[in-house]
C-alpha cells in the first residue's frame, strides 16, 4: 500500500447523476492506479438545500456500482467542533474579521463592463462593521501576495502553472456563514487534512477553489495535496451538468454501462459488456496507463 489517499467528496443535494458519477470514477481509479487508499465524505452542511435521504442514496449506489471505501464514511454534519478549533486558531491571529454585507450590496458594488460570476469582495468591513449592522459572516483577511499552484500534468491546463492573486480575483473570503456555520473552504480544508489526504481528484468546476484553499491549508500548517481537474460533463445547454440542468439519476441496477460511459468520458474506453469485476480490472490497468495516472508518485 502506497501513501496515496484520495476521496470523493458529494454534497446530499440529489441522486448521483452522470456528472458526480464521472467525478467518483476519477477520483477512485486514480487511488487504486497508485495502490492507495479511497474515501468517502458526505459535504452536508448545508441543510437547506439537501435532498432528504440523498446522502443514503449516494452511499448505495456507489456501493452497487462497485466503488468501496477504505474507511467509515464521514459525514461534514459531525465536524462540527474541529471546525471551530481550526476558526478560533485563525480569529486568534488575526486572520478573520465579521462582515455585514450581503450578497446583493457586494454585486452593488462592482465596477465594470460585465457582470462577474463571483463578485470581487471590496473590503466594506475590514476595519470593522458600519454602525447598526450586525456581522453576516467572517471573512479571512488577505494580502496581494499570489498563489502559486499547478495541476498534475493531464489535469487543468495541462499541469502548467498557474498563478492567483486571491485579493485581486477573489477579495476576503468567507469561512464562516450567517446562514449555517461553515463555509466550504474551510471545512473541505480541516477534513482534508485531517484525513491525510495527498491527491484531490475532482471536476473542472471547481478550480476556482483551489487557490483559497491552498491558502488556507498555508495558514493552518497543513501539508500540501495535489490536484488533478478532469473535465465536467456538460448538459445540452453547455452548462455543467447537475441537478439544477436537468440531471437525471444513475441507474446502478445496471452499472457496467453507466460506468463505461463516464470513463469514456475520459477518454478511456472499456467493454460495456462483461461482469462488473472484469470492468473495474479493466479500468484501473487503463489508467494506470493513461496520462491521467501521472504526477501522483
């Protein structure tokens, strides 16, 4: 057994579809290509908008589809503490400050000629809240300084580097919500650390939370993970697919298929025939093999 650990990391907000499923794929082909170790994390801390029993799905249907954890499935909702201790260790330092704006006053606020998907945070509340408001959220405090990260070589841009200036692209982020207690940058960061996690496998979309969290795994002392970015699966739109597009769910009743397709996806193709045994034995060879194994060793 190598020193590889990766995971796979869904929030309960529907079934598994072709998209999280493409997700999955990579992310455990790559942990058994390297002799490593798989987990399984359930994001839900979000509870407003998780699917009643969508967690308990997603578990089974990986679970026919032949994927297996080496560990006890972790649910974010029991974290709860760690996460504070981590947010303590930063408010000590001086690294979060309170914010009273709200989303709608930081898209306000923008200048220029197109809307962004993500609005600059302008800094209102760095020196400290205006009069009568109440704090809405923590923000962590950042300076110009840029990140510097690449993906593994198959991955985002083919593995070249890549160069964030958080303050400039981003502005203060949030660690800490109004809505519910934590917010994903640091709760991803805190688990993945404290799974031991090396490699993040995962989907394009969420490129834009790489820097940030490098960030912060920074400030917290934590070790360095690679990342590999494959491509999402787009819905007929153009628009990643998810539940929000129309996704439907995977049917695991029949996995071999469904599982042929997403590695296809990849650029990998396997019999969509055969047992389920005989695909995964496939599989893992194949990307042993491909471009996408390189980078981890």
């Amino acid at each position: 057994m190598s020193s590889y650990v990766g995971r796979f990391a869904p929030s309960p907000t529907g079934p598994l579809h072709a998209g999280s499923l493409v997700a999955a794929l990579a992310s455990y082909l790559d942990a058994r290509a390297h002799d490593g170790r798989w987990l399984l994390r359930i994001e839900d801390l979000d509870p407003p908008r998780e699917l009643p029993g969508a967690a308990e799905a997603i578990i089974a249907d990986l679970a026919r589809l032949g994927f297996e954890a080496d560990a006890p499935v972790l649910f974010q909702s029991t974290r709860h503490a760690a996460y504070e201790e981590e947010f303590e260790r930063l408010r000590h330092a001086g690294l979060v400050y309170p914010c009273a704006c709200s989303r709608r006053e930081i898209a306000d606020s923008q200048v220029g000629p197109e809307p962004r998907a993500e609005p600059v945070y302008p800094g209102t509340c760095r020196a400290g809240l205006p009069a009568g408001r109440a704090a809405r959220s923590w923000r962590l405090r950042l300076d110009a300084e840029p990140v510097a990260w690449a993906d593994r070589p198959a991955g985002w841009e083919q593995g070249r580097p890549q160069l964030t200036v958080l303050a400039r692209e981003v502005g203060d982020f949030v660690v800490r919500r109004a809505d519910g207690p934590w917010a994903y940058q640091l709760a991803v960061v805190v688990d993945d650390a404290w799974q031991g996690i090396t490699d993040i496998v995962r989907g394009a979309d969420l490129v834009a939370s790489t820097a940030r969290q490098i960030h912060l795994r920074r400030l917290l002392g934590y070790p360095a993970i690679r990342t590999l970015h494959v491509p999402v699966v787009l819905a007929n739109d153009g628009q990643k697919l998810s539940k929000q597009t129309g996704a439907g769910p995977i049917s695991a009743a029949d996995p071999v298929p469904a599982l042929a397709a997403a590695l296809a996806h990849l650029g990998i193709q396997v019999p969509e025939s055969g047992t389920l045994g005989q695909f995964w034995r496939h599989a893992i060879s194949r990307w042993r093999a491909s471009d996408w194994a390189q980078g981890a060793d």
